[in-house]
C-alpha cells in the first residue's frame, strides 16, 4: 500500500508532503496502516469533504491511497475529516511509521 499525504495551511501556510509504502515496514506495522485505512473507511469516503470552519490555524489534507489495483483519492480540512481519518493523519504525521 502506498500513501501520500500533502498538508498545507494553518498559521504558516508551510506545504508538507510525506510518502510512504508499507511494504517497506515490518508486517506488523504494515498490518497496523492498513488497518487504520480500513478504521476510515478511507476507499468509500468522497473525494472531497466540505471546507467549513475555515480558520487560520486550520490545515488542509489531500491524501492518496494506492492498494493493489484501486487508488483514492480524500481532500479534507481539520474540522471536516472524520475521526478515523484523522487517526490516519496523525500516524502518519507524527512520525511514528518512520520510527519504527
């Protein structure tokens, strides 16, 4: 499964931008992503969620899941991601994937 992420806005409008597969983890990590994909429902979710409560603290999320022969494509804020969404960002966002 290969995953990008690109997040951009809040207060400094700096562009983030992380790739990751997770056959370059172990099982057990790999296991845990997708996981996390499959808690989101992330391949049934809309391409793009409504932008509300625009602030400027607030980042925006465009994030691409590609898996065997699909690949889907979410654009969201951080008041319009639903919860399981955000575990996945946040995973991913923290680092905790590279440091294991």
């Amino acid at each position: 499964m290969r995953i990008q992420l690109i997040r951009s806005g809040g207060f400094s409008k700096e562009k983030r931008v992380v790739n990751l597969d997770t056959s370059d983890y172990s099982s057990w990590v790999a296991e845990d992503i997708k996981g996390l994909v499959n808690g989101s429902d992330f391949f049934n979710l809309p391409e793009s969620l409504p932008k509300v409560d625009w602030t400027k603290d607030t980042f925006e999320y465009r994030i691409t899941i590609t898996e065997e022969s699909r690949s889907h494509t979410v654009e969201a804020t951080t008041s319009t991601a639903p919860e399981g969404l955000l575990r996945l960002i946040r995973r991913i966002e923290q680092g905790v994937v590279t440091s294991i």
